[in-house]
C-alpha cells in the first residue's frame, strides 16, 4: 500500500511540474533573445515598433502582442457607425412622389406598364 501522506519534497517536485505531471522547459533568456532578433525583420512594421516600444525580449511574447494587435484591427472594422449614430439633420424634407418627373420616371413607369401586361394584370 502506498503513502497516503505526503512529504514537503514530494509537494515542491509537484509544484515544479506542469499540469499533466510533465516537467516543464527551463527557459534561455538570451535563447529567447537571438531566436526574436532573427526573427523580427520578417515581420510587420507595425508589430516591429510595437516591440520596441514594450521592450519585448522573446517570441512568446510577440505571439500575444501580434494576436492583441489582429484583434485591435479587426474590432475597428467590426464596430462601424450605425446609421442612428451618425449626426444627420433631423428635420428633412419628405420627397414627393405624387407626380413623377424627368425621363427616368417615365421610363420606370413605361417599364412596370410592360411587365403588368406580360403578367395579365
């Protein structure tokens, strides 16, 4: 029958592995560094500065921002102005359809004349 107690080093190597029981990598800081360096100039020259301007030093970090700022772009073409939204004059004026007016009226009248006899209207 196995422990059912468990020691303070069996808690610690516990808490050192990852959620599946898998030990996890150590991370190279200056690994990091050469792997974003070499990749940085193939990439955007917006997500280029974006780096800079945080001082990102690894390619972790750089998915998250990359993902952050997708999600920034798409949003603003997402949430366009609906027409309630915008500043129109309130008080227009009502068209009047009552006479029609100019060759487009009369051709459109002349047109819907047509289909009403092929259809036996």
């Amino acid at each position: 029958m196995a422990k059912a107690n468990k020691t303070i080093g069996d808690l610690r190597k516990l808490a050192k592995q990852g959620p599946n029981g898998l030990q996890e990598k150590k991370r190279d800081p200056v690994h990091e560094f050469q792997q974003l360096q070499r990749t940085k100039p193939g990439l955007p020259k917006t997500l280029q500065n974006e780096i800079e301007k945080r001082n990102i030093k690894s390619v972790d970090q750089v998915k998250k921002i990359a993902m952050q700022i997708r999600n920034k772009r798409m949003k603003s073409v997402r949430n366009e102005v609906k027409p309630h939204h915008k500043h129109v004059n309130k008080k227009q004026q009502v068209a009047d359809f009552s006479v029609p007016s100019g060759k487009i009226a009369k051709k459109f009248i002349s047109n819907m004349k047509q289909i009403a006899q092929h259809i036996n209207l």
